[in-house]
C-alpha cells in the first residue's frame, strides 16, 4: 500500500497485523470481560487507537459489545487460536 494506507511495511512485516495481534493479546489473562481502558493499558496503546481496531474486531466478529455496555468479549466464532490452552 502506499504510505497513505493502514497496513505499511515495517522490517519486513506488515504493522496493522501486529497491532491486531497485541490488541487481542491484550485479552489474554484479562477478565472475563475488559473494558477499553483495561485493553488499552494492557496492549500499551491509546485508547482511541484501540477503539478503531476494536470496531473492526466487532465488524468481523471476533469481539462482542453489547450496546450500552463498555464491557468487551470473544466475540462468535471465538478465537480459539489466541486463547492460552
């Protein structure tokens, strides 16, 4: 993508795919349910840029918020793959 894009090469991996990945390790050994702030503290980020990828987490189903709620889940399907066996 050009500079202008989300996703940009930075030492040969692309940094929107790894900042997807710390936000959702950031629910790793968090309550059941984290807030933003909890999520945001936890990844080392600021909370609106922890927002915008949560809205697209929510958009794809991976996370859930019930409206009126700032509590965040595993969204349907669950992911599995991030979750400590």
């Amino acid at each position: 993508m050009a500079n202008g894009g989300t996703a940009r090469e930075d030492g040969g991996g692309v940094q929107t795919v790894k900042t997807v990945v710390d936000v959702l390790t950031a629910f790793v050994g968090a309550e059941a349910t984290p807030m933003l702030k909890t999520i945001a503290e936890r990844a080392g980020m600021h909370p609106a840029k922890v927002h915008r990828y949560l809205v697209s987490l929510c958009k794809t189903g991976h996370v859930h918020q019930e409206p009126g709620s700032a509590a965040i889940d595993w969204g349907h399907p669950r992911c599995d793959w991030a979750m400590p066996r």
